[in-house]
C-alpha cells in the first residue's frame, strides 16, 4: 500500500466521526450500524495485511514488464506525463472494476465491498480480500507503455483515496462536476441493488468512461444498498469468501462442462436453467 493512503488513514477516521455525528440527526438515512462498521473496518484491515505481500508480487511485475517497455511515453510526452497516466490509470480501474461485475469468477472477489446495506465512509473501507490478486493485471499495459512502477502506485493512491469521500449520503450532487467526475451520487448508484442501476457507474475519478462505454445511470429512484440476495452475516471471512463458496455449490451441481464453466466466467445470476438472471437480463425485462 502506497504511503499516501497510510498518511490519509487519520484523515478516514476524522471523517468518519463527523459523518457518523451527522447522521445522528438525520434519521432519513440509513446512518450507521455497530456491527456493520465493525465488519467493514475489520475488512479493511484485511485487506492491508493482503496487499503488503501482495503488492511486492505486483511490483516485481511491473518492473518486469517495465524493462521490456514497448514505449516510453514518459519520456516522450515529458512534464505532461502525470497527467496522461491520470487518464490511463482511470481507465484501467474502469476496466478492472467493470470486469469484476460482469465475470462472476472476479465478482466472487469484489462482492464484499457491495455487501453493506448501509452506505457510509465506513463502506468505503470494506475492501475486497482478493482483489489484491485478481486485479494488479488490469493495470499491466501501463509499464508496457513505459510508465515506472512508482507513478503506477501512487496514481492508484490517489484514486483510492479520491473514492473514500464517495461513499456517503451526507452529498447531494454537484452540479456540472457530475458530468466529468464520479460523485457520492454517481457512486450511491454504483452500490444500489434496484434493477436500474446494476452494473453501473464503474468508474473510480472519473465518470466519462461510463458515459463513452454505457454503462451510466444516473441517481433517479431512492437507492436501495446492498446484494440482490443479501448475505445475514456480519463475519468478515464469511463476508469476503461467501461467493466463492456459492460458486463451488453451483458447479459442483452443474450437469454439463459448459454449464460448469458458465457458473465461473459467466455475468453473475446467470444459471444454465433459467432459475436466476443476470443483471443485463432483469433490466430488459423492466423496459
């Protein structure tokens, strides 16, 4: 984990605090939990230890890739190459972020930070457990195109920081700035299980990759937190490896190779018999 996110940690828990004072004289939002907060700041913490052995694998990747660089764009586009990999990175966590909905293999690693039915800063540091293994791929092309591993993670920093005051209820929208960057609107959205906003508003600075991809909806109905079929636990390991189980359950019943495969790289909900649908396939049926 990047040293921007460590010196950021006192800044989290400070405005987690005044969210949570806030929200004790707002009863119109869900506000906080005890057990929930627990279960999401235990996450977090989990995800710190991962990632410090993780991030050491990902690093002597880029490295890797970085001395077999195809360009070297930075040296090409000089003092403007922060803000070029502000845009590529945004959109490798697009992409990282989108494919983690929609292949419910890498579903089965990001479903716990959607698992809250709360939607607080404290959701925010519920973090995936794996996806300090599934995910460093996706920003592989960025040291291909010559960007060292240092500017990799600390562009990655900035996002994950950007994206902690998303997650509240305590910010209206924001006028002209929801039209180029992610909100607590836009990503309020992102985390509602009504059908019309499933698989929606992946983006982590910025919102024009939903907007050029698709994959945008904007904050119309009251947001509904949480899964389409809700997990009752509040177990951190349940909640992190709770997926993965399920897709062993599926498979293990499958009747078919294909219908074995489907349950692992196939959209989540989808089902070889019809018992359950996918996002894509309950929104058409709302139109």
């Amino acid at each position: 984990m990047s040293n921007l996110v460590l010196y950021s940690i006192p800044a989290f828990v400070a405005l987690l605090l005044i969210e949570l004072a806030w929200s004790r004289r707002h009863p119109e939002v869900k506000g906080y939990e005890p057990k929930d907060t627990v279960a999401s700041l235990s996450l977090g913490l989990l995800n710190v230890a991962i990632n410090a052995g993780t991030k050491l694998v990902s690093i002597a990747i880029y490295l890797w890739l970085y001395e077999r660089r195809v360009i070297d764009l930075p040296a090409a586009i000089g003092a403007w190459s922060w803000l070029v990999l502000f845009f590529a990175e945004d959109c490798c966590y697009y992409w990282f972020h989108r494919m983690h909905h929609e292949v419910r293999l890498l579903w089965a690693a990001h479903v716990n930070h959607h698992s809250s039915q709360h939607y607080n800063l404290s959701t925010a540091l519920r973090q995936p457990l794996l996806t300090p293994i599934t995910g460093p791929w996706f920003w592989m092309p960025l040291p291909l195109l010559g960007f060292p591993p240092h500017m990799i993670l600390t562009a990655q920093a900035i996002s994950l920081i950007y994206q902690f005051w998303l997650h509240t209820e305590a910010i209206d929208r924001l006028g002209p700035l929801e039209w180029v960057f992610n909100t607590p609107s836009h990503h309020r959205v992102h985390h509602g299980k009504n059908v019309p906003y499933l698989d929606k508003n992946h983006g982590g600075v910025l919102i024009i990759w939903d907007r050029l991809f698709g994959t945008f909806a904007r904050e119309d109905e009251r947001v509904v937190y949480g899964l389409t079929k809700d997990i009752a636990t509040f177990n951190p390991l349940r909640i992190g490896f709770h997926e993965v189980a399920a897709i062993g359950r599926d498979v293990a019943r499958a009747p078919t190779v294909g219908a074995k495969l489907g349950y692992v790289f196939a959209p989540p909900g989808w089902s070889h018999d019809g018992s359950s649908q996918t996002a894509t396939q309950l929104q058409r049926e709302r139109r």
